[in-house]
C-alpha cells in the first residue's frame, strides 16, 4: 500500500488526455505498468499465504517491504517510462 498512491499518480501520467467522442485504447506503457503491478500483487499475496499456511509469521515491517518488492517494479516502469 506504501507506494500505491504514487504509482497510480504516475500511471495516470501515461494516460492520454482525451477530449471527444473518440475511442482511445491504453497505450502498451499504460497496459505494461498495470500488468506489472497486477502480478506483483497476486506474487505477493501468494507469498504471504504460502507463509500464513506454513505457520510462519513475519513481522509487521517485513511484510511491507514485500509490499514494497511487489509494487516497486511498477513504480520503476512507470517513472522510466514518463521521463
């Protein structure tokens, strides 16, 4: 949840401003960003049921740096990307 609120500003970025009745598709930058995120969180929430199942617990900040591993691709793509 930590970088979120500043992946989504950025992936709003790669969005194309539209005014009109046209139909614009995501641009591949804006689908890649979105898929990588997507398949960070599904790898990290299998991560952590996988240890929850084991009976292994981790404490509260190590399961937000894997929050962190998890969205931290994303983010990177995205600012690459726009700059």
């Amino acid at each position: 949840m930590a970088l979120f609120p500043d992946w989504l500003i950025a992936f709003l970025g790669l969005l194309p401003s539209s005014v009109g009745p046209e139909y614009n598709p995501l641009p591949r930058s804006a689908l890649l960003s979105s898929v990588v995120a997507l398949l960070g969180v599904v790898f990290t929430d299998t991560a952590v049921r996988r240890l929850v199942k084991s009976g292994y617990f981790l404490s509260p900040f190590k399961y937000w740096l894997l929050g962190l591993a998890g969205l931290l691709p994303a983010w990177l793509i995205t600012l690459w990307i726009i700059v």
